[in-house]
C-alpha cells in the first residue's frame, strides 16, 4: 500500500470533520500505520483535541505557511503511539489575504515527498468552506473523504459543492486527486429522516463511493467533544469507537487493492 494523503472536506460545518479526522488517525495508528493528522483549520479543534496541553508548539501550521519553519519543525506526538499532529492556530487566518492574492496554494503540495516518505497516513482536516486552506489540502492529497450527515438534508449541498471543487482541481491543478468514499455520519437507522437521506445519498453515489461503515449516532461523541477528548478515550468499549475501527480497517482494504490494481495493469 502506497503512503497517502487524504482531505477530510465538507463545505458545510458541523458534519463531522474534526470529529472523524480524529479518531480515524487514532484507529489507523492503532493498526501499526505512522499517521500524521494536519489541522488546517484555523478553530484549531483538531488540535486542541490531539495535543496534550503539557507539549509546547513553538512552531504552527501558521510559521509552515509562512515559511518561518520548515514542516519537520512544525510536528509533534499526541498521546497516542504512531500519531503525530501538525497543530494550527487563530493566527493562520491573517495568512489568507496574501496567498489568495499570490494563488500560492502549494502548501501541502510542496512538502509531499517528506510527508509520504515519513508517514503511512496523513490526514488533513480542513475547514467547513471551499477557501484558502481547503484548496492547499487538495493541491497536495492523493484522495479525499467527504463526511455526511445522516440526519440533515442540507448537509447534501456541502457534498455537491465538494465533489465539484475537487474534479475542478484534479482537471486544472492535481490529476493525481481522488474522490475516495462518502463517510455517512450519525446514523440513527431507527429514525425515518436517516432513512430517507441515506437513501437520497444511494441516488447521488454508486455503492463503491459510499463506505461501508457508517458512523452511529452515540452519546459518548457528545461528551468525548465537551471533554476535548476522542471516542477511544471516552468510551472505547462503544459503538461508535468500533466504527472507528471498522473504518479504519475498511480504509486499509480499499488502499491495498487500488495498489494491487496498478500494480497489475503495469506489469
């Protein structure tokens, strides 16, 4: 399995990204893959959530971005064996005028070949809209995973507009970028509503576009977030950590095969 760099997206807040970017970085460390998890978030909730408040971040996404330190600088471990975390901070957004004005969207791009030399997995979690930091994420990644809530039709809209942008940058900027699958986010299969939008998302996806496993609404997310924490340290024993894990798993088996894949058409 070639090393891969994968965008959480979704235009829309509150899917679910931070939420995701989290755990499945625990679950994939928790499979022996190195993982680095890069907050280009300016909220900064990633990485409130990953490192501990006894570590000193001297160096930020925001010094990467502005080129005041080189990127290996810039990481640092989370509590969590085989995971790392490039933290952000409020300040990256004063960055945005000026690099929309140069179209200096190489952030992420232009380190690839140390990140993917160093790490299995590296996640990028990306703000809820298609700007500045959303755009770096993709320059740079090899597959993006879109969250959607179960529970929200409107979530639908930031779906659409992602997949737009991202065939808009693999045609112009980064052919290499792929859609990898629609996570479906707080699922509750006793509710109609879940119904339904699951169901809508099945006449937009084909079934090869949408995970397996789906993310369960479950109480414990509610308070691993008011903690600051992750599902696997809040309640591992829970369904939504074991979805976490399938996830994890799943993510690994669909990697694998597209390499086994290439690797037979080239020979």
């Amino acid at each position: 399995m070639k090393n891969s760099i994968i965008s959480i997206v979704n235009a829309k807040g509150g899917v679910g990204k931070s939420t995701a970017t989290c755990n499945l970085g625990i679950a994939l460390s928790r499979q022996n893959k190195n993982v680095l998890v890069i907050d280009l978030d300016p909220q900064a909730n990633t990485t409130s959530i990953l490192i501990p408040p006894n570590i000193n971040c001297p160096n930020t996404f925001y010094e990467y971005i502005d080129e005041s330190a080189p990127i290996e600088k810039c990481i640092y471990p989370t509590f969590e064996k085989n995971l790392w975390c490039l933290p952000n901070v409020s300040e990256a957004n004063n960055l945005e005028p000026n690099l929309i004005k140069k179209q200096n969207f190489e952030g992420i791009r232009k380190s690839r070949s140390f990140l993917k030399k160093t790490y299995n997995f590296i996640l990028c979690d990306c703000p809820p809209n298609m700007g500045t930091w959303v755009m770096t994420a993709l320059f740079g990644s090899d597959f993006v995973i879109i969250p959607n809530l179960a529970n929200s039709t409107f979530s639908i809209d930031g779906l659409l507009k992602a997949i737009k942008l991202i065939e808009q940058i693999k045609q112009k900027e980064n052919p290499s970028l792929k859609f990898l699958r629609l996570l479906i986010n707080q699922v509750d299969k006793r509710k109609s509503i879940s119904k339904f939008n699951i169901a809508q998302i099945f006449q937009y996806f084909p079934k090869n576009k949408v995970f397996e496993t789906m993310i369960p609404t479950n109480a414990p997310f509610e308070t691993a977030e008011a903690h600051r924490t992750t599902i696997f340290h809040e309640a591992p024993a829970s369904n939504g950590c074991k979805a976490y894990r399938y996830l994890a798993k799943e993510i690994i088996s669909i990697l694998e095969d597209k390499k086994n894949r290439k690797d037979q058409t080239e020979e």
